[in-house]
C-alpha cells in the first residue's frame, strides 16, 4: 500500500520548540481570530542572550496597509466620489500642508497609513484621521535632584534631556502623552546612576560626562520603542549641599571599632604599661634624713569681683522677651532640654549669646552672663550667624538646609535639637515672632 503525504503551500513548518512554546502559552482564553497576539519579542540572541523585535518587512506592511474587504472599498470609494463633487471646496478640508520638520499620520478606517511629507498632502474626507507629528529636536527640562552619593555627600542638580522622534507612526499610535513618560524615565534614570557614584564622580566634568553618556544609551533601549531617540543628556546646574565624608577617616573608625581593633588597643596599653612599670623600677626614691620643712606660706590677694556684662543688642533682647511669653509648663513637659545659642556675628565685640531653659519651671530664657550657674548642664549648643538667626525664624530657611549648608553648628546630638520645633510652634500660635 502506498500512502501519498503533502503540505499544503500555505502551512508552516514549526519547530519543536516553538510547538512546545504554543502549547505552553495555550489557554482557554486563546481565540483564534485573524490578528497575531503572539509575543513580538520571537528572536532569540545566542551572543547577547536577548529578545529581540524582529524586522518589519515593508512591501508586507503597504500590502497590509491596502483595502482588504468589500466595506473598506466601497467607504473608500464613497468618500474620492464626494471629495470629487465638492470640488474646489473639499480641497479646504482634505489638503494639508507638511512643513520640513514635520511629518503627517493618517489613520483611514482605523487603519495606519504610510506616514506622509514634508509638502502637500490629499486625506479623503469621512474616513481619514491626520495628525501632524514634529520631528525636530525637542528639549525637556527635568525637576530638581537631590542625590545621596556613596561617600555620604548632598548633591542637588538639574538636567535636561534633547529628544526627537524617528518614527512617526510609532510615537503617535503606541503612545500616548510621551512626553511626560520620557521626563519620568530620564528621572528615574539620570537619579539611579548618579546615586552609584561618589561626590567627585559627579563635580568631576569629564567622569560626569561618561555618565551622562551611559545614561542616554540606557534611556534610548527603552524609548525607541515609542518611536523616539534621546539626543543628549546634560546638566545645567550642581549645588553640592554637603561635602563628601573622608573615607580614609571612616575605613579608620570602622578599623578600630572591630576585633582587630580592640586587638591592638589592649597591646598597646600592655606595651605602654611595661614601659611605665619599668621606668619607675629604676628609679628608686631617696629617703631624706631630716624631715622636710613646710614651704613658707604665701599670701595671695583676694580676687576681685567683676561686675556682670549685659551686651547690648536690642534684636536679640527683644527676641528672648518674645520667648519669655512663649514658654509655659506643657512646653516644657514636651520638650525637658536646656539650649544656648551663641551668634558669632553680633555688632558687639562679644558674641550674643543667651539660653532657653525648657527643662526646669514654666520656661525662661535670659543671657548667658545671668546664669553661668547652667552653663556646663545645657543640652544642646547652637553656633550661628545672627543673619542665619533671623531666616530660621521668618520661615526663609529651612533647619535642615541650614544644618547641611554648615550654616548652624550643633553640639550635642540632632535628637535633642529638634525639640526646639515645639516652641517654635508655639511661637506661632500666638503669633509673636
């Protein structure tokens, strides 16, 4: 018996693995209609183990393009019959005018055309849908970044991105408000590698434009499937709020607060300790023979009191009297610290230096020459300018920003500094700064 097998000129011959692929991917919710639904993403890459798009073939996609069913071609036929019969007043509404550094998308039935310019184009009226798309360089500007480098530096900086689109047809079908995608992506981005560099990656020019670099070609993988490409990226400008920390100081610290270092520690004490033990065994002490005679007794002159300096300095004599009427007994139930705050830049010789005790009573502030009694049991000292003094105050300057700016030195832990929040919303209730 002889059997006789063929394959039909239109069935396609599957490999294993894509059959084991289809029947992976198989659901009960597969229908079998006329459009594609498969995964674009179908080449593999052996070298770069990686998806990839497979490449459009152009004379497939005008064929696709083309009026396909009976509908289309009589709608398309209708509407040349009308745009004919109209005439000259049709070509108002079906004559579009295409710029160099524009392009022109035309969706006929729901269906992408072949984009269209520059010059002068005819869309038929009913069933053609335009959209002009430019294609020129577009520049966007990126919100302020505030990044935390890996060697513990503040750096704030803005950037901008230069993009244009390539593909017309892409960026107006598969979109939609591309625009604030692409800023968000360049944000998210530009933000993810500068956080993996050190402060001097960044303020160094030519390093930063190696980044900057890295960051286009890693933006333009992702964008060039909206049918858009990033032209550069730069930085317009970089605050630096903190310095960067001494590594060599912090690999040191970390050194001495491990094994190996109390390791060494405590061999050190011991060598020191044998040096002592010997230099006072060779050292033997003389015992005299006569008992020694008291030395004569000197009479010294009784110390002078000096009379208590009160600086004059109207501003901030005014400002402790505004804290005076602030202070009650539930803000010192709150807060429970003693703060003095020293303004290096007053017009006297002497700094102006006072304290405000939240610790003990009702609350009380006064200069510090008043009370030298609390000068060693303060909690927290603050180091200021007296212009610092009065942005703090007038909501101008932030506490934070004045703390990373080196603005205000603090003595004592931040912990304790920030209780000084209470009585400045206090102040504000009753309104007296």
């Amino acid at each position: 018996m002889v059997f006789f097998c063929w394959r039909s000129a239109n069935e396609q011959v599957h490999s294993a693995e894509e059959v084991a692929r289809k029947r992976m991917f198989d659901s009960a919710f597969t229908y079998n209609t006329e459009y594609n639904y498969s995964n674009s993403y179908t080449n593999w890459a052996q070298q770069t183990n990686r998806y990839s798009r497979p490449q459009i073939n152009t004379e497939k996609r005008l064929t696709d393009l083309r009026p396909q069913s009976l509908i289309e071609i009589l709608f398309v036929g209708l509407s040349f019959i009308l745009l004919i019969c109209t005439l000259p007043f049709s070509l108002i509404f079906s004559l579009k005018f295409v710029s160099t550094f524009e392009r022109l998308v035309v969706l006929r039935l729901g269906k992408a055309q072949e984009v269209r310019g520059p010059g002068t184009c005819l869309v038929l009226p009913f069933i053609d849908k335009s959209a002009k798309i430019d294609i020129s360089v577009i520049s966007h500007e990126l919100p302020s970044i505030s990044v935390i480098t890996i060697d513990k530096g503040i750096v704030e900086f803005s950037a901008a991105i230069f993009c244009k689109v390539v593909d017309p047809l892409i960026s107006y079908c598969n979109v939609q408000n591309k625009d604030m995608v692409i800023k968000e992506c360049a944000y998210t981005t530009t933000y993810k590698y500068l956080a993996r560099r050190s402060l001097h990656d960044i303020t160094n020019p030519p390093v930063l434009s190696k980044i900057l670099s890295t960051v286009q070609d890693d933006l333009n993988e992702f964008v060039r499937e909206m049918g858009v490409e990033i032209v550069e990226v730069s930085v317009t400008k970089i605050n630096v709020l903190k310095q960067a920390e001494n590594q060599a100081v912090n690999v040191f610290n970390t050194l001495m607060k491990s094994d190996v270092g109390t390791q060494v520690i405590q061999s050190l004490q011991s060598h020191i300790m044998q040096n002592v033990s010997s230099n006072n065994a060779g050292n033997i002490p003389k015992i005299p023979l006569y008992p020694p005679q008291p030395p004569p007794q000197q009479q010294f002159p009784q110390p002078k009191t000096s009379p208590v300096i009160i600086p004059n300095d109207p501003e901030v004599e005014e400002l402790i009297a505004k804290i005076k009427q602030c202070c009650n007994s539930t803000l010192v139930a709150k807060v429970q610290k003693r703060y003095r705050i020293i303004c290096n830049d007053s017009s006297e010789n002497s700094p102006a230096d006072f304290i405000i005790d939240l610790k003990s009573g009702d609350g009380w502030a006064t200069w510090t020459t008043l009370a030298n009694d609390l000068v060693n049991d303060v909690d927290v000292i603050f180091s200021l300018s007296k212009q610092t003094l009065k942005a703090l105050i007038d909501g101008h300057l932030s506490p934070f920003t004045a703390y990373m700016n080196g603005e205000v030195r603090i003595s004592g832990t931040v912990a304790d500094a920030t209780g000084l929040k209470y009585l400045m919303d206090r102040a504000k209730e009753l309104r007296c700064i």
